[in-house]
C-alpha cells in the first residue's frame, strides 16, 4: 500500500515540476532573449526569454569561419581543372574549350592579371554532394574557388542543389569549339605546306621465340 501511494506522490512531483519549468519559460517570453550569435563567448549567458527566431526574417548569424556554400567566379577561374581532380566525392564537373590566338584578348585575364587561355563552358557544383571540406578552395591557383557565408539552401527538387557557374551559353560553346577545329586544320595544312618531314613511324617490335628457342 505504502509503494502506491509513493507512486502517485512521485507522478504528482514530477507533474508539478514539468508545469513549474513550462509557466517559467510562458512567462519569460515576454522578454526578449539577446542577440549574440552562436560564436559569441556570452551566448549561453544570456537572459532567459522568447528565443524563438521569426524565420526566414531572423537567422542566428553563422561564424564566419565555417565552411558553407561552394561559390565560383568565374572570371578569374582559368580552367587548370584542379578542383575536380582533388575533389574526394566528385561534385565538381568541368569541360574547356581552349581559345584561339585571336580570341586570348576577349578571353581576358583574371583579377590577379593571368592570361586565361581556356573558355569554361561548363562548371557545375552539386552541393547535394559536396561535403564542405575545402580540398578544391585549398588547390585553387586563383583563388576562385571559395566557401561563402550563406549556410541555408534548402530546396525541394534536388536538381535544384545543381549550381551553374560556366561563362559560355551551349551555342557560344559549340561555336568556339568550331572555331578551334578550323584554327588546327588551317595550322595542319600550312605545316603540311611548309614541307615539314612527316612523323617517322614507330619500328616494328622484334618477333617473340617460341619456348625451346625454336623460330
């Protein structure tokens, strides 16, 4: 008998404990808990009160030294192609056209006054993929390639996580590859004109024997 009523003493207790921690937050919420983003030294200091954020108007603000979205400028990426190789889950796709003699000053340079000497047509970042590890920024050459501050990019369709960053439209594309064809049959032909001694031919390998040394 006594376990019984010991019973119904421990729910009573933890009920009215349950309801003591719930009205004090109710009627904290009339003040406003504080500012401080989650990298500030006073975040878990600060006064009790309403912590709910009126998202996405309000955002706790993100440290900036974290690593978020993949982000590219394409002008100053020279298409060397080293971010796709080092990338460990292959969310980077790449695909260059190499620009003619004539098109280098349209080609431009980067920020950093480098010749670029590819078109990029396609560069494309799967950030459903990427694991935000910072291997392709690391192996950047121009610094191009780098993590920005924005941490929330939700979508309901994943083809939506595939981000575009190529500096040239499909028809541009096939038109500068074109263009790089006629450039290497017009410099094929006058090389052929020139009489310029055509590749000798690799010798021929020796016969193998037969086991025993018989031919």
């Amino acid at each position: 008998m006594s376990e019984y009523f010991s019973n119904i003493k421990t729910g009573a207790t933890t009920i009215a404990t349950g309801m003591a921690i719930t009205l004090k937050h109710f009627f904290n919420a009339v003040k406003r808990k504080g500012d401080a983003g989650i990298d500030d030294a006073d975040y878990f200091r600060q006064v009790d009160g309403l912590c709910t954020l009126q998202y996405p108007k309000e955002v706790i603000p993100t440290p900036p030294h974290g690593r978020y979205r993949l982000y590219v400028n394409i002008d100053d990426c020279i298409g060397c192609r080293q971010c796709e190789r080092a990338c460990p889950v292959e969310c980077i796709a790449i695909e260059t056209i190499k620009t003619t003699n004539d098109d280098l000053a349209v080609c431009g340079k980067t920020s950093g006054g480098q010749q670029k000497r590819m078109w990029v047509p396609l560069f494309d970042i799967d950030t459903a993929k990427c694991m935000t590890c910072g291997i392709c920024q690391s192996v950047c050459p121009t610094d191009c390639l780098y993590h920005t501050a924005v941490a929330d990019f939700s979508e309901f369709d994943v083809r939506n996580m595939m981000y575009h960053f190529g500096n040239l439209s499909k028809i541009e594309a096939e038109a500068k590859r074109k263009k790089l064809a006629e450039q290497q049959a017009q410099a094929a032909k006058e090389k052929a004109a020139t009489g310029a001694p055509a590749a000798k031919p690799a010798p021929k390998a020796a016969p193998q024997q037969k086991p025993g040394g018989a031919e």
